[in-house]
C-alpha cells in the first residue's frame, strides 16, 4: 500500500462500541483518516436499544442499561445531545414483608425508612457514604488526564480508607462500617455486579468493581439515558461520521498482524486487508488473533439479563407504592451472607436459588422509551440482572440453564410480590409473555463478547502502578499492548468497562500525543 492509495488510513479501528466510536471522533477532528471496522449490521455494541418482542412498541436497553462513569467533559467535548436523567429513589430492598427505602437525595422517607428497619444503621450508612463520596472526589477528576501515580492518589485519601479500598478485601469495610445483613448486601453488589467474586477475594477484583462503582461523577450516581441507551448509540455514532470518520458496518476482522515497526495490518473476513499506523482494538482482545498469548485468556462473564415489559407494576407484599419501589436500583435475595453463599453454590456448578437479582423500571424515569398506547395503558419495563450465574453452569446445557436461571430470576422477584408477576406480563403478538433472558453464552453471540464478559476481563485500577516509570503516550494512558502502534481502545482499557467512553478517549489522546 503507497501513500497514494485512496485506502490508506491513519487510524483502523476494530469495533463499533461506543468507546470505538468516541476515539474515532477525538481522532478525525483532530484531521486523522479513521476507519471503525464493526462486525455487526449497527454501531454501538453493548450500547444498543431493541424491541424484543413483535407487536410491542417498547424500547428495551436490552445490554448496558445505566450511566455512570462517563464525564460531563466527554460528553461536552464530543457535543453529544444526551439526556441523563436521575432517579428519584436510590434504592429500594424489600424482604417479605418489610423494606428498606433509600432516596437519592435522602430525606425524610430515608430517615423513616431507617428508623423502622435498622436505627442503629442509619449513621453508620451516613458515614460510610462520606468517606465513599470523599474517596470519589479524589478519583474522578483523573479520569480525564493521563493515568495518576498511586502515590499521588494515595496522599489524597484518608489511610484508613485507603487500606479499606485498594488494599484488603471491600467485604472488611462492609462488615467493620455495617451490623445489618441487608445493608451490607446492598453496599457489597456495587462489588460484584459485573465479577464473579466473593467479598473477601484476596485478588480484590471485587474492590476495582466497587470503585468504578462508587466513584462515577464524583457521586457515584447512575443515570438513565433518555431515549435509552440506543440514544447514547445513535448520538455517538452521528458525531463520528460528522467528523469525517468512516464507519463501515458488516466488517468482520479475523485476525491482526503487528507490524514490527509500528501499526499493524488487519483482515476481514473477506479476505480483504487494511493497514494503518495504528490500530485501535475496540472489541474484546481474547476475540482477536495476534495480540498474543495474554490476549488469548478466556474471560469469563458471571451476570444474566432479564428483560420484561409490564401491563402494570405489580404491588410489593410490603404496601409500598410500586411507583416508588421500582423507580431506583430494587435489590432482590442479596443479603451479605446469601451472596456469599450463591458465589459457593454457582462455582459447585448449580444455579443459585434464591437468586441475587438487581431489578431496574427504566420507564419511570423515561417514559419516552415507550409508545404512546403502552404508555397511557400504565405498561413499563423491568430489566432484572442477576449476579452469580457465571458463564461455565450454561456450556453443557445452555437452553435448559437458561430456562433454569430466568425462572429463578423470576421467582427471587416474586417473592417479594403480593401479586403474581404472570398477571403483570404484557404479551407480544402471539399471546406469549414478554421475557427475555441472556446468559453471558448468549451476550457472547450477540455482542461478540467472549465469555459474556460485559468489562472484557477484570477492571485494573485507573492509576499507575507504584513506582511505574511509563515510557511511552499509550503507557501514560493507560491503553498500551506489547506492540508498538496498537492500542486498546475499549473496556480492555486501563480506564475500560461501564458506559464510560473512557477506553476511547484514551486511546485517541495517546495517538495524539504521540504525534506531537
């Protein structure tokens, strides 16, 4: 390929995710020729809406689901037209009969709440809370520059906390701040919801999880995309192609041959080859062939979705308004010491049951993702996540697991129903209840994920190493491989995994700097 070739690009990118699709942006407003190879028919992978069931006019976040790490400055500099709405209630955790009431803003239905459930933890929750939005304050604005060093970070935190965090297990936080079983399950998901881990893994994976978890936007709160997450798609994919960035949908890559002297050149599954300078991996390394032998690990995701649309909210056995129950994050079956033991029952090979579930009615907050007929006949969506279902209980028996798994789903939230829930089920045009259910084999088909990792392996922590003494642009953020010229640029990423666009943002500033 010469210099003249009318095909020649600066920048290839592999993948169409939406951290894909921001380093595209960065890069060709900055005048580079970008071309996204994406296999799928659409852009945004795992930030996608769909209408799963036929004749039923809801807009489904049928992935990702919520926002949370992605910085107001991206969203600026990019000039996305993106509404992130808040929830009104934080959390709501019933148990039979009673409940614990969180609101996002807490107030005297929180106080109430505490006072009814467990007194004596409602300071303690209060505290907990500061030093998590402290530690927060301290990380989320590096998110943006270059990869901190540790020891900068670390002179900004509390001690105590700081061994807390990043250097024992989270679980001993959990137990040292909380008496409540319940409450200590609701701090821990924030640990879990995307890992297969226990609280007191000493790898502490579960501590990298929780703190992109608690630290988004300073707050750690999560929003909803108004519109749904294909919002967040469509708007990601219209600033890529007004900057001049070529998308190319249908391009498959099989494989990527590194170039020894920098870039790399990459085949499609036509046969057909493109070079560049430097190549962005946007998709999961573990699903692209020339990375090397690290790159080969399997990674394995552990979490199952259940998407539902509703006639109607069905009504908690506690009398709490469903309108208030479901209009934030409902925990289900996730007491401290049941998800321990759901973590020792799926590695023996079984499904939990009770299943922990986190439950989400995204229609509260954003009606829009509804029609209007839907809408006015009181109908909603609820997206049920269920932690502890790793991907190796589906390989032997992957539709009878899935069957296995969406029924335990159901009943974790049925038993906290004063109704029941197959009352509550819209049905599509053939008379069948709308559930779907994904297990992580079936987020690996449709998404290309191996595993049905939704990180694409463990999160790192977002600083340097103690110590490091990074030598190149991709070192410094955070984004670099063994070969010189490509870069990770997706939830791979030092920075990867959420709807964070931080992959993305990374990978183009290290090509930029690079330059010069």
């Amino acid at each position: 390929m010469t210099p003249t070739d009318p095909d020649r690009h600066d920048v290839v990118v592999v993948g169409g995710g939406h951290n894909a699709l921001v380093a595209a942006t960065y890069l060709a407003r900055a005048g580079r020729r970008v071309v996204v190879l994406e296999a799928a028919e659409r852009f945004g992978g795992a930030v996608a809406s769909g209408r799963p069931f036929p004749g039923v006019d809801a807009s489904l976040s049928r992935f990702s689901y919520l926002v949370s790490v992605l910085p107001q400055t991206l969203v600026d500099e990019l000039g996305l037209d993106l509404e992130l709405a808040s929830r009104r209630v934080a959390s709501y955790t019933p148990v039979e009969d009673r409940g614990l009431l969180v609101e996002r803003v807490p107030g005297p239905a929180t106080d109430a709440s505490f006072a009814a459930w467990s007194p004596g933890d409602h300071a303690r929750w209060q505290h907990l809370e500061e030093r998590l939005t402290a530690f927060a304050r301290v990380v989320a604005p590096t998110l943006t520059g270059p990869l901190p060093r540790l020891e900068d970070v670390r002179a900004q935190v509390e001690p105590a906390l700081w061994r807390a965090l990043v250097e024992t297990p989270v679980g001993e936080l959990v137990e040292a701040s909380l008496v409540d079983d319940a409450l200590r399950g609701l701090v821990l998901t924030d640990a879990l919801i995307g890992t297969f881990a226990r609280a007191g893994e000493p790898d502490l994976r579960q501590n990298r999880c929780f703190l992109y978890h608690v630290v988004g936007g300073g707050t750690g709160e999560w929003k909803v995309p108004v519109g749904g997450m294909g919002r967040v798609a469509a708007e990601l994919e219209r600033v890529a192609r007004a900057a001049g960035a070529e998308l190319r949908a249908g391009a498959r890559v099989t494989a990527l041959q590194p170039d020894t002297q920098g870039g790399a050149t990459v085949t499609l599954a036509d046969g057909s080859t493109v070079h560049a300078p430097h190549v962005l991996v946007g998709c999961a390394p573990a699903a692209l062939p020339g990375l090397g032998a690290g790159a080969a690990v399997r990674p394995e995701g552990s979490q199952t979705k259940v998407n539902l649309v509703l006639a109607r909210l069905p009504r908690f056995r506690s009398g709490l308004d469903p309108a208030t129950g479901f209009a934030g994050t409902l925990h289900l079956a996730q007491g401290y010491a049941r998800l321990d033991e759901a973590w020792a029952e799926a590695e023996s090979g079984r499904v939990p049951d009770p299943l922990p579930v986190e439950a989400y009615c995204h229609s509260l907050t954003d009606p829009t993702i509804l029609g209007p007929e839907l809408r006015a006949a009181g109908a909603h969506t609820l997206t049920l996540f269920a932690l502890h279902t790793p991907a190796r209980l589906f390989a032997a028996d992957p539709d009878g697991r899935r069957a296995e798994v969406g029924a335990a789903a159901l009943r974790s939230l049925q038993a906290v129903l004063a109704e029941p829930l197959e009352d509550c089920l819209a049905r599509d045009a053939h008379g069948r209840s709308c559930v779907e259910v994904m297990t992580p084999l079936d987020v690996e088909v449709e998404l290309g994920m191996p595993g049905g990792h939704i990180f694409h392996g463990d999160l790192a922590w977002p600083w340097l190493a103690e110590g490091a003494a990074p030598r190149t642009a991709a070192e410094r953020w955070g984004v670099a491989t063994r070969h010189p010229g490509v870069l990770l640029c997706g939830s791979a990423a030092v920075r990867g995994g959420a709807v964070s666009g931080l992959g993305g943002h990374d990978a183009a500033m290290a090509v930029l700097e690079e330059a010069g």
